[in-house]
C-alpha cells in the first residue's frame, strides 16, 4: 500500500464530462485537483475503441448546444478545449430523420425555424400545434436559470419557486395540442435521448434536451474522446492530475469527517474536499453506508434508472454505403414512446442509427452504430462476469452465442431500411448492458442515470452536497443527463466553492 502524502484540495472520483469539467474549473481558480479513474480509458460515455481501423463511440454520438454563444459552447470556450475540438455540424434542413412504422420520414431541422418549416410543409394542417409544440419548449427552458447561464431571479418564474412545473408529462401535453397520431410521434421521436416513455417522462426533460440539439448539433470527428482528452490536458496544464486504475473503494475518517479515499490497488489520496461523478448509490458504498441516513439509503434504492441498451457496431466497405449527415430514429411500433419497455419477441421494436464522421470525411460512410433498447434482465444470466480492457473475468460462449443472435435481428431491422446494407458489412460488433454497467459503473448499465419520473419527480431529485461535510457529487444525475447536463451538473456543485455569479458571468463573456 502506498500513501500520498499531498493533501489535496479536491479529489475527484470518476473521469466522465461531470467531474472533469469541475476539475478544470476548480483548477482554473488555484485549486489542486486530483481525479481518480477507475478504467484504462477517461471520459465515462465519452469512451471510444477502434475496430478495423473505424473509431466508434460508446456513449456519446451527437451533442447539442455548440453553436457560436449557446451555452455549451461557452463553457467548452471559458474552460479553454473549444479550439482543441474537431466538431462536424449536422444537417441544417434536417439533423434527425423520424421514420415511423409505416415507413414514412420527417425531418428535424436545425433552429426553431428551420425545425417549424419542415413540420409546416409535412403537417399543413398542424400549424397551431407547431407552434404550441415549439413555445412550450422555450417556455420550460427559461423556467431553468443555469441552463440559459443566469442567475436565479425571484422575480422570475422558475422551477425551483414552482416545483410543480416539473410534473408536466411529456406525453400528455403534446397529445393535447394534437390527435394527430403521426404529428405526435414524430414531435417526441428522438425520444432514445431521454428514453421517452409515455407514462413517466416529464415535458421538462424533452425541453431541456430538444431545444439543445436545436441550437446546434454536432459530431465529434473520431470519436467524443477527444473532449475528455482536451479537458485532460488542460487539467495538467493548469497543475491538476488524473491518474487510471485508480478504483475508489472505500473512505478514510478521523473525528473531523472523511480526509481520504483508498482504491482497489491499495493507493490512498487525501483531500479536504471529495467529488463523486458516479451514480449516488455508487457514492454510497465507496464512503460507507453506515454514514448516511437510513432514510436517504432508502430512497436511492427506491429510485429507477433509466433502461439501458444493445449497441451495434458496423465497419463498412470503402464506397458503398452513404455518409448519412442526420441521425435516423427508426420505429416497428405505432407508438415511439412505447418502446422502453418491449416485447423480446418482436425486439428491436426502436433504433437509433447513426454514421459517424472521419478525417476526410466524404459522401461515403466508413461504419455506422445503432442503439436498441434493452433491459438488463437479457443479460442477468451473466451479471456474474466481469469484462474491461484491464480486468477481465470473461463471458462465456453463451453470451457470445447471444450477442450473435441480437446482432443478426438488429441487422435484418436494418435490411428492411436499407435492403442492400449487408453487402457493404466489413465487421460486426456489439455492446450490451454488461458492457455499460462495467465501463460505466451503473449497477445495470443504465444509459442516463437515474429516471425522471413524472409521478414522483421530487423523490428523484439529488443534491450536489452531500449529509458529509466535505463529500458532494456532480455530474448527470444532478440536473439532467447527457453532454450539457452533466456539465451544468458541475457548475452546480463548483457553486459551493466559487462565486456563482463571478463564475456565470466569465463564462457568458468568454
């Protein structure tokens, strides 16, 4: 076992955009940062790997808000990685294409104009519910101060004074603007950004995530990692650390509350400060459940994480299949926000499919990548086994024989898309939920963390500070998920440790 003897400000536990984002800021204010890595690889769902010489992302596959002065943008641009970034904006006319049951196609525009435009010209007679549609997600994001970097204005309507704003469900409010089945579906079908389901997803949620891609959609060239290596960099060269395989195990106390944390490989790191960037129940039992409340144990084991998935990961043939410059949300089913919980029989029932930009990007794509809703109880069998790049308790051909036979349905899905995609095929791969949960840390591989339900919105929402003094978390469980929300998640917890509205302002003028 060895002891550092530096006791730093902060240490940080888990490398993904949330506590990265806050390393940085922190750093960038003096402080002395560590962050601890469990895996081979930083970034949490910004994760990459290589297969056939075609980097595919893991987690990550567009990002939204990175147009000039939006409010991802800004804080890529104050935290000093925006010029580092290789970005690829999507299709102004259409940056998701909906394609419903029966075949038939609707794009999503980029900007809310471009957005009503298109729906205009596919639903004359929707107009009115368009625009409702379109209004109200403005409406619900300036109910969210930090989202727009302000700051919280009593004066204001705002979430926070009216938590009941919260309640509004997703699936109800557009069905009451319009019983147009086909209007309905396409207005919430890139609903696999929030696993949108019709009888729990809150109005906020799509708002919050809808109106980022409208203010901007892009693809990371190679790969998301390259976020998380600039975040990187810049951490070091602001004297800040990350070290990998560096898995936190348990908490270190003396009478005055936690003053260090001990890792797998028997290293231990003292800090005034802690930061968790993973999920709460995680945060738990790394610092020992016997110092929380009984009551807050409770809750967390009562709360739901959101479904997790089966990702397929195609290598193409040079030339033969298009270089799609949107995404597609394919649907088997009527109705698009009923498809989180399937039927195994008729599954993949939804799909996300994407061609991912190279370097010389040209009209041919070089792989493509489809995600599938799945619930881990597919793959429960083996929740025994464990398997990363660094440790490997390997699966055995059972699991192997069922990755080939979801890989096989998912690509007969695409053929009913694309009739001739198998001939442009190089390699097949696959994730599934045992992937997730063991690069990612979720107990069942969850894609976004714990579930926003509408009928129990209050039990759901977490806190950045912690019942222990010097312990907080960060990341997408604190306001919302995905790129943007994890790093507002860290602008919230930075908050109890720097100057809010100094901290809103440079990053509003950066």
């Amino acid at each position: 076992m060895s002891t550092a003897s530096k006791i730093y400000d902060f240490v940080i536990i888990g490398s993904g955009i949330g506590g990265l984002i806050s390393a940085v800021l922190l750093a960038m204010e003096g402080k002395s940062v560590m962050v601890l890595e469990k895996n081979h690889q930083i970034g949490g769902s910004l994760q990459v790997f290589s297969r056939d010489k075609r980097v595919f992302d893991t987690g990550v596959h567009y990002i939204g808000s990175l147009d000039e002065g939006e409010n991802l943008y800004q804080i890529f641009k104050y935290v000093g990685i925006l010029d580092d970034l290789n970005m690829y904006r999507m299709g102004d006319d259409c940056y998701d294409l909906i394609r419903l049951a029966d075949g038939s196609s609707f794009k999503h525009g980029q900007g809310y104009e471009q957005f009503k435009k298109g729906l205009y010209t596919d639903f004359p007679d929707e107009k009115e519910a368009i625009d409702q549609f379109c209004d109200k997600l403005q409406e619900y994001c300036s109910y969210f101060p930090l989202y727009n970097l302000e700051m919280y204005d009593p004066a204001k309507k705002n979430y926070i004074d009216s938590p009941d704003l919260l309640t509004l469900s997703g699936w109800d409010f557009v069905t009451s603007i319009t019983s147009n089945k086909k209007m309905q579906s396409v207005l919430l079908g890139n609903g696999h950004l929030y696993a949108g389901d019709y009888k729990r997803t809150p109005f906020f949620v799509v708002a919050l995530i809808m109106n980022s891609y409208l203010k901007g959609s892009y693809r990371m060239v190679d790969g998301g990692s390259q976020i998380a290596k600039a975040l990187q960099k810049r951490l070091r060269q602001l004297g800040g650390e990350v070290l990998k395989h560096q898995e936190v195990i348990g908490a270190v106390s003396d009478e005055q509350g936690i003053v260090a944390v001990s890792t797998k490989v028997g290293d231990i790191f003292h800090g005034k400060n802690f930061i968790s960037n993973v999920h709460p129940r995680q945060t738990v039992k790394m610092f020992g459940e016997e110092r929380f409340r009984p009551a807050y144990m409770k809750r967390l084991e009562n709360l739901k994480d959101t479904v997790s998935s089966f990702m397929l990961y195609l290598s193409l043939e040079e030339d033969r299949f298009p270089f799609l410059n949107h995404n597609v949300y394919a649907y088997a089913n009527d109705n698009v926000w009923d498809s989180v919980e399937y039927n195994s029989e008729t599954w993949p029932q939804a799909m996300f499919i994407c061609t991912p930009p190279s370097k010389n990007q040209n009209d041919f794509a070089t792989s493509l990548s489809v995600m599938c809703y799945m619930d881990f109880s597919e793959v429960k069998r083996w929740e025994s086994s464990f398997n990363t790049v660094s440790i490997s308790d390997g699966r055995d051909e059972t699991y192997h024989a069922f990755k080939k036979r979801k890989e096989e349905q998912v690509i007969c899905k695409l053929e009913e898309i694309y009739p001739d995609i198998r001939s442009a095929i190089k390699g097949v791969y696959s994730s599934t939920p045992l992937t997730y949960r063991d690069y990612i840390g979720t107990e069942n591989g969850s894609l976004y963390g714990i579930e926003k339900d509408v009928n129990t919105i209050m039990i759901s929402k977490m806190h950045a500070k912690t019942k222990l003094p010097n312990v907080y978390q960060t990341g997408q469980n604190l306001v919302f998920h995905g790129i943007l929300g994890a790093s507002i998640g860290a602008l919230v917890t930075c908050f109890h440790f720097l100057d809010e509205k100094e901290l809103i302002e440079r990053i509003k003028s950066a």
